[in-house]
C-alpha cells in the first residue's frame, strides 16, 4: 500500500466530500497505518471479515465502520449491531426491518439509500420512481437517520456519462432534501467530485489491487 496515494487524494478533496476507506480485502495493519493518519470512516462488504476486523481494531476508538456490501435480510440484526452507517440498503422490505430492529436494538444507524440509475443487472437499488413514491413513508420510519443516496455506476462509462449519471443521484437526493450522495470510487471518483458526491468510497485506489472484486 502507498500512503501517498491516500494523502493525495485527500489533499485533492472539497471541504465538504468526505472519504470512505474501503478496506475489504485488506488487513489491520493497512487500515491501522491510514488510521494514523487521520482517517476515521472504513468501508467494509463483508460482514465476517468486517466483525474479525472490527474486534482486532477495538481500540481503535476513532473509527467509524461503514457497511457497503449487499445487505442480506438475515443479517439485518447484526448489520445495525456492529455499523454506524449502511450504504446500500437497496429496498422498502429491507428498510423497513432495519428501522425495526434498529428500535429493537436502540440503535440509530445513519442510512444511505441505494438507487438505479441505469440497466445493469449486476447492481441493484431502489427505483427512483418507486423510491419517490414512497418516500412519505419512508420518512416516518422510527430508529433510523436517512442521509442521502448510494448510487454504483457501470464499469466502462466515459468522463461524461459518469458524470451525467451521478449528476442524477445528485438531483434525485436534492428533491428529497437530503444532503448526502455516496458515489465514485477509484475508477470515477473525480466525476463523482465534479457530479457533488458527498461520501467517495475508494478502496483499491489506496490500498491496491486486491484478490477479490
Ligand atoms: C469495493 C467497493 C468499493 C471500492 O471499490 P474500488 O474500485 O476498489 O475503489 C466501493 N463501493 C462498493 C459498494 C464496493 O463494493
């Protein structure tokens, strides 16, 4: 890993885009190094690598964990047990148990939404429409803070497409009045910049390439 690079990236952010270290696929001792370096906020999609991480790094009392990774419905419970923030909750069903179980729990985890935007099938997310539609329920949910909408773009987009596809996470988070987008990641994190991401998730742009994707 190059710490370079991380410093570099951070010395190129806005004041207002903060920086998801993404660590799957890493061990403590890389996120231990980024952390003395003032890094708080890890991205993990894994939940058991995540919690063998989690309990290695216990003093690590700066650190904000962060669950990126497909949400599996029975794994809810532990999901709002062990992070502070979820990325990618990518349904109304899912939303809904989290927002129980969070209550249940007397936890408060800060939400992201996760949206398509496009067509490809390998990711998957909240249809804005649907997501519009129901919005007036989702905002009564009890136990749960939304801060703003996740978005993934297709690999193999140019500078533009990337750009005009963040652009409507961007747009679609503004008209429900939230403040967040968590988009870009080391392939598309300038565009994402330059769209108005607020949360940058970059993983292998920091620590390398890993074994697996
Ligand atoms: C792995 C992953 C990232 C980081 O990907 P890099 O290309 O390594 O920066 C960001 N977001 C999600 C949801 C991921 O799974």
């Amino acid at each position: 890993m190059e710490i370079s690079n991380y410093l570099q990236i951070k010395k190129k952010l806005p004041l207002n885009v903060n920086l998801l270290a993404v660590s799957k696929g890493f061990g403590i001792q890389e996120i231990k190094t980024i952390s003395n370096e003032g890094q708080n906020d890890f991205g993990e999609s894994r939940f058991q690598e995540a919690i063998e991480k989690k309990i290695l790094l216990k003093d690590f009392k700066n650190i904000k964990w962060h669950f990126i990774g497909r949400v599996q419905s029975n794994k809810i419970r532990k999901i709002v047990q062990n992070f502070e923030y979820i990325h990618s909750v990518d349904s109304y069903e899912k939303l809904t148990k989290i927002s129980n179980v969070a209550f249940e729990e007397n936890k408060n985890p800060k939400i992201m939404l996760q949206v398509k935007l496009s067509n490809d099938p390998s990711k998957g997310g909240f249809n804005p429409k649907v997501l519009i539609e129901k919005w007036d329920q989702i905002k009564q949910f009890k136990s749960i803070k939304i801060k703003g909408l996740m978005t993934i773009n297709p690999k193999g987009l140019s500078s533009n497409q990337n750009i005009k596809l963040f652009k409507k996470c961007r747009q679609l988070s503004d008209s429900l009045k939230l403040k967040d987008c968590s988009m870009g990641m080391s392939g598309d994190w300038e565009e994402a910049v330059k769209a108005g991401s607020t949360w940058l998730r970059v993983g292998s742009l920091i620590f390398g390439n890993r074994s697996y994707s």
